[in-house]
C-alpha cells in the first residue's frame, strides 16, 4: 500500500511553478549571491515536484535522487570542493542537503539536519520561498565560517546561482 500511495503522491504532485514564482525564483537567487559574497563556497538549490514512474518503481529515493541531482548540476565541480546542494522533493515532503568533500569533518550531520528542519518548518507554515532562503542563509553561515570570504584568495561564481527546477 506504501508504495501505491507514493506512486499517487508522485503522479498528482504540484507542479513546483505553482510554489516558486519566477519572482520568487529571482530572489532565492539573489539569496545565494548574498550568501556567497560571505563566502568562497557554491550554493545550489534545486526543486522537483516529482519522480517519474521508472524511478519510483526501482525504489530510487529522495536521497539518492539528490545525489543525482548533485553530479548533473555539477555542484562537485568546484575548485575548493567545497559546493552545496539543498534539494526538495515536493512530493515526498523531503529535503536533502548535500555537500561536497571539502566539507567533510567540518559540518556534521545534526547541523544539516537542522537546517532541514529549518526549512521544513517554513515550508509547513506554507512559506516555500521563505523556507528556502532560510535554508540557504543558514548553509552559507557555515560555509563562511570554515571559507570566509576574507580576500586572501580570487574568488569566482563558479555555479549559477539560479534555482533550478527540476
């Protein structure tokens, strides 16, 4: 039955247009360039509103799926190694974070599910773009703490800062 009701959740999700207007989009954009001129590290942030059925039915999740969408953004792809990905689900209410290895032992697990939790908080209270520039300023006060934006080192904006809506 689980796995009925996801493929029902999937199929009739809402469309992530109808929660990220094109103004919305352009200042949760400009949310990461705030960010990123705190910090040397990349932001992305991606929403999808749903899986497809040959995803669903391989058992593939939003982790996993975040993974994906990682590689395809090319968020590894940054000199420091040091890019963020803050992927949402909107058909199974999950939001991921995933960071790249120069992050690794230096932000532990509790802190990004805080932020998570963060953003979830918001996007119940249905405040999606609310939800998400909060997440992005919480991930880019730590990216500031551990690669300060301090102009010992050329800085360039190496990922789009456009959401993405996959």
């Amino acid at each position: 039955m689980d796995r009925i009701a996801r493929l029902l959740r999937h199929w009739f999700a809402m469309p992530s247009r109808r929660l990220f207007s094109a103004d919305s989009l352009a200042r949760i954009a400009a949310a990461i360039g705030d960010g990123e001129r705190r910090h040397r590290g990349e932001v992305c942030f991606a929403v999808e509103s749903a899986l497809g059925t040959g995803e669903l039915l391989r058992g593939i999740d939003a982790r996993a799926r975040a993974g994906e969408a990682f590689a395809a953004l090319r968020v590894w792809d940054t000199a420091a190694n040091n890019g963020v990905l803050l992927y949402v689900l909107l058909a199974d209410h999950a939001i991921e974070i995933v960071a790249d290895r120069g992050l690794a032992g230096r932000v532990d697990d509790a802190q990004w599910r805080a932020i998570c939790a963060r953003i979830e908080e918001r996007f119940r209270a249905g405040d999606h773009e609310g939800g998400a520039i909060s997440g992005i300023e919480a991930v880019s006060d730590l990216l500031a703490t551990h690669f300060p934006q301090d102009g010992t080192q050329p800085d360039e904006d190496e990922l789009p800062n456009r959401p993405h809506l996959l």
